[in-house]
C-alpha cells in the first residue's frame, strides 16, 4: 500500500478506482495546481484550461477574491454542514441574489435548496411539476442531458446514458429540438401538433424541460424566438416550463441567465456548477411563488446546506453588480466565433460546422472521430478541451469566463496547430 501511495502517476487511479472513471482516460496526467485559467500537473507541466470543470469554474480556478473570503470564514470558526438550518452564510448569499440577481431582470422567485449538484436541482423541478399539475409526464428534447439520477436521465436523450440506468426510464417524451430537422422544418409546429392532436397517443404532459444551450448534447443553440414559442406554447397549455441552466446559466453564454435574451420567465429554473463560485457543490432551483406548494421536508437532502459555497457564491455574485464580465465575455465570445468561422473555412475536408453561444462554442466536425483526436492531440500540447455530441463530433471550447485575451488567444492558436495537423493527415 505504501509503494501505491508514493506513486506521483496515473497508475494508482488505474489499480484502485473504478472502471466508471471518465476524465483521466481524457487528461491522462496528475494535476497538482491551478490558477484561473491555468493547470500543472506533477511534472511542472502547464495547460490551459478550455474546459473549466465542465462549466463549475466560471471564475476560474482559486479565485482570488472568493479564497480570501473562505479561508477568513474558516478562520472565524464559520458553520460548515447546516442541512437546511438558517445561517448568516446562507442569509448573505438570499439577500445578495435577490438584490443583484432577480430584482434587477424583475424576476421574482423562491429559493430552494436541493441537494448539491445539478441533477438534484433538475430532481426536484421534475417532482414539482408533477406535484403542482397532478400529471405524470414531462416533456424534453432530442439530445438532451439533465443529470444521471434516474429521474433525470429519464429527460435525458444519450442512448449510453440511458443504458446505464439498469431499469426503464419512464413517464418522459422526446420531442425534436430547434432545426433538429433542419432549417426547414418548424419544430415547435411538429410540438404543437403532436399536444393537440387526440391521436398522438401523448398526453399533455406537467413540464416542459430543455436547455437554451444543449452543452453535452453537442453545443446546440435554441433561436430566441423558438424559446419564445415554447414559452407561448406551454402557456397556452398549461404546461409549466422549465430551464435546465447548470451549465449555460451563470453567465456561461453572457448574460446571467442564459434565456434572458430572449425575453422568458421560466416557472422553474435550475442552477447549479458555478452557481457556488469556487467550484464548491451547491444547487438552487429558482420556483415561481405560486408554484411553492412543498410540504416542508418534502423535498430534502443532507448536504443541501453547503456554507462555504454559500460563501464563495455570494462573493460570486459581485461580478453582476455591474457590466463588466458580461461585455469580457461578449468581447470573447465574438473573438472565438471569428477564430472558428476561419478555422472551418481554411479546412473544409473537415466538413467543420460552428456553434455555440458566448463562451460555450465548438466545431462540430463532420469526419467521424476527428473531434476526439483533435482533443487529444490539444492535450499533449498543454490544451484542455473536451468533445460533446452524441458521437463525440464536437470539440468544446469553454474556458473560465475570467480567462484574458492573451489566454484565450494562445490556447486557440494551440487548437488550430492540432487541427492543422489533423487536416494534413486527411489529405
């Protein structure tokens, strides 16, 4: 046992972790340190990071402002596990949300607290959907991904995801997402039709649950006035809609909320991943007031009350206090979209197709396993990305929104040099 734990390599996780390990068979290195955008491993060797904990690191690795915050809670004997008890930390970070958060977008929503990550969060929008409607069924969208617990795989669209569930996955039905046909084919139409026709064999089901963004279902972006059609739908139907924003949400694609721009309200609303800052587990599901019809502990969870994300959370949110990081990240994302639209251009034996949204783009690559060869050979030259789509096709940039231009610049210019070198071998 000795002789395993001196081990400075990949080897002892091979020995001792489970087969079901995912991203070390990705980033095969042992990372020891990290600062905003940038990781070392054991050997002294840095990358930068284009992956950002899966969209848990918006702010970047050890934020400054967010450590200094923790360690002087700590320090001051600050609570640490609270399950939903009431504390100072969690009093900061309610008041702070409501104040730089929903009053300024007029939004006004009850706060729960579920357990910690963002499957948890989707749990329990699903369990009150269907509490509040007295229906069974929820609707959700080709491609999807909402979590691995088994109510949220049941919305989940991954054909590998789903088989791990060992049990059918019920009371859920997939309908095509925005241009899922193609351009030319209205999907909110094929919706509608399918909910009004008594033929269809699809009762109206309690919620409606999507994603503005769809991230591991391979960086699909949903138009602002398809959204507003979903919204419109769902109101004339009386079905409750939901916006799964774990990974778009918290500025990801610029504003705070991912569906700002396209001018909706959600009735229920699912945070988690950067909502705790510093990369600290925590969740929020965001409920219209009339929706609120929990019995208390109906709904619970025993690291819901997780104060030092409350900590890092509320420290987070001085970032919205003004305009400053959403124009960093608009500046960003305009110059990734520029970097992509030429890098698809001056390769077309690729077939590259763009997409995405501020700092949640990628290329979609149209040979098969290019994208996952193209990750790989970014990670021996010091850059982190990971693929997405149903079949890997897309490289995924996603560095911490805090990233700076010279960063963000060296590690596409890293991402062109391994798709050079991809293109070259096609040939």
């Amino acid at each position: 046992m000795r002789e395993l734990l001196d081990k400075p390599n990949i080897s002892i996780f091979e020995e001792l972790e489970s087969e079901v390990r995912s991203y070390c068979r990705s980033f095969p290195t042992v990372f020891t340190q990290a600062e905003n955008y940038k990781l070392r491993d054991v050997a002294g060797k840095e990358y930068i990071d284009f992956f950002a904990g899966a969209g848990a690191l918006n702010y970047g690795h050890n934020n400054p402002k967010m450590k200094k915050k923790l360690i002087d809670y700590m320090m001051n004997n600050g609570i640490t596990h609270s399950l939903d008890m009431a504390t100072s930390a969690k009093a900061e970070f309610l008041k702070k949300f409501n104040q730089v958060i929903l009053k300024p977008r007029g939004l006004d929503y009850k706060i729960m607290f579920p357990g910690p990550t963002g499957t948890n969060s989707v749990e329990s929008a699903l369990k009150l959907a269907r509490k509040v409607k007295g229906r069974e069924t929820i609707m959700s969208f080709t491609n999807a991904f909402h979590g691995m617990s088994l109510g949220s795989l049941a919305v989940t669209g991954n054909k590998f995801k789903r088989e791990g569930a060992g049990v059918p996955l019920q009371h859920s039905v997939f309908v095509p997402f925005d241009k899922y046909y193609g351009e030319e084919v209205d999907t909110v139409e094929v919706i509608a039709k399918i909910l009004d026709d008594q033929s269809s064999g699809v009762s109206i089901p309690a919620a409606i649950i999507l994603e503005t963004v769809q991230g591991e279902g391979g960086i699909n972006v949903a138009r602002y006035e398809w959204l507003r059609r979903i919204a419109e739908l769902c109101k004339n139907r009386d079905i409750l809609l939901i916006v799964d924003d774990v990974q778009a949400g918290c500025g990801r694609t610029g504003t705070f909320f991912s569906f700002e721009k396209a001018g909706i309200v959600p009735d229920i609303v699912c945070l988690s991943k950067s909502i705790g800052g510093y990369g600290l587990p925590m969740a929020i599901t965001l409920i219209q007031p009339n929706l609120d019809i929990w019995k208390p502990g109906e709904h619970n969870g025993t690291f819901r009350g997780n104060n030092m994300a409350f900590v890092a959370a509320a420290e987070a949110l001085s970032y919205w206090e003004n305009d400053e990081l959403y124009n960093h990240v608009e500046k960003n994302g305009q110059t990734v979209r520029l970097f992509l639209d030429k890098l698809a251009e001056k390769y077309p034996n690729m077939n590259g197709q763009v997409r995405g949204r501020g700092l949640m783009q990628g290329i979609a690559f149209g040979v098969k396993g290019l994208a996952d060869k193209v990750c790989r050979i970014a990670f021996e030259r010091g850059l982190i990305m990971e693929t997405a789509g149903a079949d890997n096709e897309v490289a995924k940039i996603m560095p911490p929104l805090t990233i700076d231009h010279e960063g963000l610049v060296k590690g596409l210019n890293i991402l062109a040099d391994c798709v050079e070198a991809c293109s070259k071998e096609l040939n």
